[in-house]
C-alpha cells in the first residue's frame, strides 16, 4: 500500500508539473506573437536607414565621422543579448557558449562585456570577467529607449578609445521552432553595399555629411533595437518549444506510472486474495 500511495502522489505531482508547462507554454505563444509583430514591422525602417546611409556615404569624406574610424584592435567590446528567466531551452547556454569560445581566442584581459539581460550578467559577474556594464529586467517594458541607452553606453565606450571594435552575439528569430545564433560586427559601422550615386539625384538639407553623422548613431540604435526584438521574439519562441516539450514528456510520465500503478494494485489485490484463500484453506484444515 506504501508503493502504492507514493505512485499516486508521484500522479498527482507530475499532473501539476504538465498543468504549469502547458500554462506557461500557451503564454509564451501569446508573447511571441506580439514581439514577432513588432519584430517585422521594424525590420524595414532598419532596413531603409541603412540604404540611406549607403547612399550617401560614398560621396563624403567620412575621416571626421568616429563611428566609422577602422583603428588598430586592441580591445574588444562584445554585447551579449540573453533573457533574464530560464525554462527556454538551450537559448541562454548557447550565447554563453559562443562568448565563452570568442574571448578564448581573444583573450580574456583584452574583451569587455556589455551583459544584456540577467542570465549572462550573472555568468559573467560570478567568474571575474571584464563586465563593463550590464541591462536587465527591462524586457516586460521593453521600447526604443531601453536600444538608446545600451547603444549610448558601448557608442561612449568606443568613442572614448576604452574599445576598438565592437560585436554583438544574439538569436536571431527564423521560425518558431528554429533560431540562427549571431555574431555581427556593429563598431566600427561598415557599409560594404554599393549603391550607384547617378541613381540618386538628390538634394540633402542641411548636407549630406551632417544627415549621415546623425543617422550613422541612430542607425546603431536602430539595429540595437532590432536585435533586441529578435532576441525577445527567439526567447519566446524557444521558451513556448520548451514547455511544449515539457508537457509532452509529462504526459509520457503519467503515462508510465499508471501503467506502474495499474501493476501494483493488480499486484496487491492478487496478494489479499492468495491470503484470504490461503486462511480460509486454513480454517478446513
């Protein structure tokens, strides 16, 4: 009977685990939804800005633009774009991993970390790592400004030489079962598409360099705000395949120990009966 009673609370206890998964899978879903529909309607301004930075570049002189300066690389800045709760699969451990991998080959003395999100803060405060500045608990209210100010805090970092480069490592949202781990390079700002300047006629007010030296930080922040979007959404995605997982694997448990229960009771009832036949034989005897 004890058998019996821990297999009917081990039921019940992962009854409640599915319960909870499959909760928290149907919420996930209804946040990705949302973060996928802000996702692509930013995706053609980031698009558009870039253009037109391409556009014009070209025809400047850009040796007074910083934010395009190539300089010999001494020290890296790497922002690492992860979530702040859990339960989403291998999304975390993955940028982790890939960060991890860079600063081996970098070294970690010459790497400055600018930690987005809760989970890689926390990684990389706790093991001594160069971590320059760190954003969480921003995601649930999430908007340009949140891009703005940790694109104004790796932009002040490089313009003031503490960095010479500076990359990204995020997911990128593809589908809702896949995400394509990134690592791109956003300082110094590399505009390698050719655009054919005869295309263009256009006139530029107040100038075409003082329009590109206010676009190229937006520009920064723009695809900041981008990345962050696909970042939240690949979160969502992979937390919702999580849990879907989660249930599914739940439901297998439950699954087995009734079959489990089923034995043991089958088991039990099969045992009083061989000892009331066994007494009653007894009782003739």
């Amino acid at each position: 009977m004890a058998n019996l009673k821990n297999l009917s609370e081990r039921i019940k206890s992962v009854t409640s685990i599915q319960q909870v998964t499959k909760a928290m899978k149907m919420v996930a879903a209804a946040k990705v939804k949302k973060a996928q529909d802000k996702m692509e309607i930013s995706r053609p301004y980031s698009k558009n800005t870039q253009e037109l930075i391409c556009r014009i570049l070209p025809q400047i002189s850009s040796t007074d633009i910083s934010l395009v300066e190539k300089r010999d690389v001494k020290n890296i800045g790497i922002i690492v774009i992860s979530s702040d709760r859990g339960f989403a699969g291998s999304f975390n451990s993955s940028v982790i991993r890939k960060v991890e991998k860079e600063i081996e080959k970098i070294g970690k003395d010459k790497v400055y970390l600018f930690c987005i999100g809760k989970k890689s803060s926390e990684y990389f405060s706790k093991r001594d790592f160069n971590v320059k500045e760190t954003f969480f608990d921003f995601w649930k209210d999430m908007n340009y400004e949140t891009a703005s100010e940790i694109s104004n805090s790796f932009i002040r970092a490089f313009e003031q030489n503490d960095i010479d480069e500076v990359h990204v490592v995020y997911n990128r949202f593809k589908t809702l079962a896949s995400q394509e781990l990134m690592m791109e390079k956003v300082l110094p700002v590399d505009f390698t598409t050719d655009y054919n300047a005869k295309d263009y006629n256009y006139d530029y007010e107040p100038g075409q360099k003082e329009i590109v030296s206010t676009l190229i930080p937006k520009h920064v922040t723009v695809q900041m705000w981008q990345q962050l979007l696909e970042s939240y959404s690949s979160e969502e995605a992979a937390r919702m395949i999580a849990m879907d997982n989660a249930t599914e694997n739940a439901k297998e448990i439950i699954k087995e120990l009734k079959l489990e229960f089923n034995k043991a009771r089958q088991a039990a009832i099969t045992t009083e009966m061989l000892e009331i036949v066994g007494g009653a034989e007894a009782l003739v005897d």
